[in-house]
C-alpha cells in the first residue's frame, strides 16, 4: 500500500516539467524520446519521475529506439518501476511505429530491383530475435500487392512448407513470388538448406506458372539477393 503513496506521479511535477501538458501546448515534435515515453508509463518509481525512469532505460539501450523495440516484457521488466503493464504499453508504441513505417513502404511498390524489394519488406523484420520466412505477392506489372508471413522458428532457422507458399499464393493471386527471409546471426551466406529449399520453390513455381523471381537474405546490416548473386538455380 505505502509503495503507491511514493511514486513521483505526473500530476505532481511543475506545470512546465509535465510532458503531456508540452505536448498539449508546444507539439509532440518538442518532447524528447524520453518526454514521449514517460507519457506512455505515466509514473516513476520511489526515487525518480517517469521521465529519469525513461531517461534509464534509454541510456541502458544506447539511446537507442531500435535496441529498445527489441527488448521483451520480461526485459522490460527489469527495470525498477517497470512493470508487466508498463512494458505492455511501451512494445505496443513502438510496434504502432513500426506498422506505421511498414504501411507507407509497401503501397503497391513496383519492383524492378533487388534493392526495391528490400525498402518494401525490411521493416517486417525489424526487431526481431527470430527467423522468419515471408513471400511477397506480384500482379502482372510486378507490384507488390501483399507480403504473407509464412513461418517462423528460433535462431537457428525456420522451416518454409512449400505447399502452405504456393496455397498463399494462389489464394491471393500471384502472378509471382519473391521469397524473403531473415538471418538473425547477422550472416548473409545463404545455408545449404536455405539453397535447397529455393531450387524446390523456383521448381514449383514454374509447373504452377507462378515464378519465383528472388529470394532475400536479411539481416539488420544488409540483405543478399540470390538473383543478383546469380545463385537462383
């Protein structure tokens, strides 16, 4: 009971140290990411505000927003005055962000390289501690018109069905696919397994007359693209 009666709530700062009260009057553009973060947990701990809360776990991710959208609800958690809620409620800012990014970057891009297809999925894999396995549906002019989540595993790797890829696509009526898949190691060389199951996938799709026109490697440093590096076949 007492440990509410200490906590250094908003409502008990200065008028002009109360972040939502900046926001209020002077835009969300002058607050900083710690200001803005203090808004979403809404209560510091005994000893400090939200804000030198915010400012902690900040300076405990490098300041930075990426290390911080990476971090789980236990890790979060770790931090003094941060409970299960709070971390609930910073995850589900960033990840808004994050949508946010990804819904701009793949209205109906029209492909013609390697590099517009990564700009278009990149933010499906931002933040991730795991593999994933995705497919990017073309029409006819080569536009993305949907990407699909089709897998996911550990570290290690994931496990792509092609039955479930080719049922995606004619579901939502590809004229092609465009594989994509992300490293979490940081490795860009593609794995023996990674090149078997490609050749399986570009074999399908040509007797389904739905090609596979790439297939990416991506990691948060860069990507691999097998058609550019000539290994498709």
């Amino acid at each position: 009971m007492g440990s509410y009666e200490h906590k250094i709530t908003i409502k008990a700062w200065a008028e002009e140290d109360r972040p939502r009260e900046k926001l209020s009057h002077q835009g969300r553009r002058s607050l900083s990411d710690a200001e803005l973060i203090a808004i979403l947990i809404g209560s510091g701990n005994r000893n400090e505000s939200a804000v030198e809360l915010s400012k902690r776990i900040l300076f405990g991710c490098e300041n930075d927003l990426n290390q911080l959208a990476r971090l789980s609800i236990s890790e979060l958690s770790k931090f003094k005055g941060i409970g299960e809620a709070k971390a609930i409620s910073i995850i589900a800012a960033l990840e808004l962000g994050r949508r946010r990014k990804e819904t701009i970057s793949a209205d109906r891009v029209q492909v013609s390289t390697s590099i517009d297809v990564y700009e278009a999925i990149v933010s499906r894999f931002k933040d991730l501690n795991h593999e994933e396995f995705w497919i990017i549906v073309l029409n006819r002019a080569n536009k993305i018109t949907s990407s699909h989540l089709v897998s996911k595993g550990g570290q290690a790797g994931t496990i792509a069905d092609p039955k479930i890829i080719f049922n995606t696509a004619l579901e939502n009526h590809a004229a092609s696919l465009i594989l994509a898949h992300n490293h979490p190691s940081g490795n860009l060389k593609p794995s023996q397994a990674d090149l078997e199951l490609t050749r399986k996938l570009r074999s399908a799709g040509k007797f389904l007359d739905i090609p596979v026109l790439d297939h990416l490697i991506i990691t948060d440093h860069g990507f691999l693209s097998f058609a550019d590096e000539g290994i498709l076949d």
